[in-house]
C-alpha cells in the first residue's frame, strides 16, 4: 500500500511509488496532501500587472475624495477599488470605467478618453483652468446622435464642413471611407482630406454618398463661430422673429456674442428664440441681465419733438426651445426665465442634469469629470426633474431631411406672443 503522507522517501521514490499507484489504480488521500520537493526551486512567472490599474485607483481616489455625497462616494469606491487591474484594452478600461460612474447616478460625472469628442470638448471649455496652451479636434462641424436606429445628424452648424457638404439634420450616416460609422471614427487622421461618407436620407432608401473635408479647430471656436452664423431673423405670421443657436453657453463669450447680435442684427425682430437643445451648458446667472425688465428704458426727444426710446436689455417676447439634452447652466436660465415670466419654453422638458462639476486629469490624460457640488435655484433643486415646458414639441429626428418641427415651432410661438400693432 502507497501512501501520500509517508516520509523518508527521495524525490525518485516518490516519482516512482507514485506511477506505481496509479498504474494500480490504488490512490489514497489522507488528511491534507502536501507535497515538499527536496532541494528544488521552482520560479513562478507573476503575471504583468495591468496598464489600467493605476488609472483605475486614480479615478477611485477622485471619487472618494472629491463627489458631492460623501457617503455614496465611499460606499462606491470601496466596491470598485481595483476595477482597472480587470480591464483588457482602453476600449475595456472606458467601458468599465463609464458603467462604474453611472452607478452614482449623478449628471456631470463621466470618463472622457483622450482622442474623444467629449474630452476636447471638456478640455476647450476648462482651458485655462486645465492650463492647456492649445486645444485642437478633427471636425465635420455636426453633432451626431446614436439612436437605436442607427448614426443621425442632429444640428449641422452653420458655415461647417458639414454645412458644405450638404449634410442635413436627419441624416443617418453609414459609412465613413468604406468603414461603418461610430463614435470613435477618426476624423484626425482625415483632417483636411476629403473624405466619402455613405448617408441614409430617406429610410429604405439607396445611400448617397458626399466628400466633406474635416478641419482641426478649437471646439469652442467652432460653436462661436456656429452661434454667430446661425444669427438671423426670419418672416413668421407678419412678424419678424429673431433667432439664434447657442449649442454651448460655456464662458462669457457666448452670452457677449448673444449680446452683440440683440444690439445689432436682430434689434429690429419682434421677438427672439434662443436654441438651447443638445450641446454643452454653462450659462452664468448673470445671463438672465439680458432680459432685465428692471433696467430703465431711456427716451430722447429731439427738438422736433420726436421721441426714441433705449433700453440696455431685450424687453420683447422670448421663447427658449429646450429637450432632454438641455442641461447644466442652460436649465438654471430656462428655469429662472420661466419663473419670473421673461421667457416660454419650447420643445421638451429638460434634461434635470445641474449639478457643478469639475474636470480631474489622470496621468494617462484621460479626463474624468466629477460632480463635486449639488445645486438649487431659488431654493429648488432642479437634478434629476427638469424644466417643463409650455408648448410640448416631441422631437422628430431620424429621415427628418432637414425638417426640424421643434424650431417651426418655437417661432410660431415667439410670433403669436408679439403684441398687436
């Protein structure tokens, strides 16, 4: 009989009685087997530690040290700690990292990958505070949405490659250079070449294929540039309405550019709609001193008795078109315009999403964006429920072949608010 648990036997003996016993069929385990080899050294390759690992601890560390709600804050980052070591590739690392933050469930709270859409959108709007000396993205100049049905075309900015092209909203895009569609195309290494896109205009339909050139831009240059060509005042019901597209109202900029156009081109309007849908947010509360009924209105009068009368603020009709990607600053503005009875909402309520985040860089140069204040307005607090609307516009997006009802009718509605004459 052979028995594990004998000793004195030599490393051969033990090889030896070993195949003896299974060659016999004969095998026996007593209490617990432990297996000592003699004047042998056996050297077990570790695996490499994963290259997330690190980037996974630093935006659990972020999370604990620096999200608005404490409690949730350690009780989440005491479950995800060391997530990275799992993920395989950057794609896996961005997958784990976004479904993790959504468990939070907070707005303003997201994981942007250096090369995305969204971090040189973050790192254009944080700029100076992110000490970034230059800012550049490949762009067509259009915001796309992913939908169940595919890739649409959700706003072409004025003046854009997209623009030129001969994109229109609802298109579906398929292919980009013989390649399907996706968010991470890589419009960079097109930039400045023309480049064959494959669209679905109406569904069912054969594709159609355009040639847009990419360009590299700042992507705050690009909604500026975008706000100020989409400035203009259109004949609606006998009235003129004036309009204008702010995609992001991130920075002081935006609202000086709103500013000059009320004072310039679209002094003359009736009334005004202002495009708050999709896009960024960051409207500053000093914005609602544009619509300041409070501000005394001057009136010169000229020996002839002629009397022209100034104000420093929009005192007209003004309707603010919303959805459900209207967000941050935008809601705090349509919010408080609402309340004190400055503007109506048209289109969708809003996207509930106010709390104050901040941008945190990883040492991969990834970003991570994290709630760190929670927010009210006049003692209400709007993350999570929105703004609801006036008029209630659902959104008509996939094959719309540039028909965009929301806006059609926000100007009706700017039109019938005008005074009669």
């Amino acid at each position: 009989m052979f028995r594990l648990d004998d000793t004195g036997d030599t490393v051969a003996d033990l090889h030896a009685n070993t195949t003896k016993a299974l060659r016999h069929g004969r095998w026996w385990l007593q209490g617990v087997l432990i297996v000592a080899v003699l004047s042998t050294q056996v050297t077990w390759a570790a695996s490499p530690p994963s290259p997330f690992t690190k980037s996974g601890d630093e935006v659990v560390a972020f999370v604990r040290e620096r999200f608005f709600d404490a409690k949730r804050a350690e009780a989440w980052a005491a479950k995800h700690q060391g997530y990275g070591a799992a993920a395989t590739s950057a794609e896996d690392f961005a997958r784990r990292t976004t479904a993790a933050l959504a468990e939070l469930k907070a707005s303003h709270t997201a994981f942007y990958p250096r090369g995305s859409e969204g971090h040189a959108a973050l790192s254009a709007i944080f700029q100076r505070y992110l000490k970034l000396s230059q800012v550049e993205f490949a762009s067509i100049g259009a915001d796309i949405a992913e939908t169940p049905e595919g890739f649409f075309v959700r706003h072409v900015f004025a003046n854009s490659p997209a623009a030129k092209a001969g994109l229109l909203r609802g298109d579906r895009i398929v292919t980009v250079e013989g390649k399907p569609f996706s968010p991470l195309t890589p419009w960079s290494s097109r930039a400045g070449k023309p480049t064959r896109i494959t669209l679905e205009r109406t569904q069912g339909s054969a594709p159609l294929t355009l040639t847009v050139t990419p360009r590299l831009v700042n992507p705050k240059t690009e909604w500026l540039d975008a706000q100020h060509a989409s400035t203009r005042v259109v004949e609606r019901k006998g009235r003129r309405v004036a309009y204008q597209q702010l995609y992001s109202c991130a920075g002081p900029e935006h609202q000086a550019k709103l500013q000059e156009a009320l004072d310039g081109d679209l002094a003359p309007a009736d009334a005004l709609v202002i495009d708050f849908r999709d896009g960024w947010g960051g409207c500053n509360p000093t914005f609602l001193n544009l619509f300041n009924r409070t501000v005394p209105v001057f009136t010169g009068i000229r020996r002839d008795g002629h009397r022209n009368d100034w104000s420093a603020t929009w005192r007209k009709p003004v309707v603010l078109l919303v959805n459900g990607n209207s967000r941050s600053g935008k809601e705090l503005v349509a919010f408080s315009m609402k309340k004190h009875g400055l503007a109506m909402l048209v289109g969708q309520r809003t996207a509930g999403a106010v709390l104050a985040g901040s941008p945190l860089r990883l040492a991969s140069g990834d970003l991570l964006y994290l709630a760190v204040e929670d927010v009210e307005v006049d003692g209400t607090r709007i993350e999570g429920q929105g703004v609801s609307v006036d008029v209630e516009v659902p959104e008509s997006l996939a094959y719309a072949a540039g028909k965009d009802p929301q806006l059609e009718q926000a100007l009706d509605v700017a039109a019938g608010a005008v005074s009669p004459r």
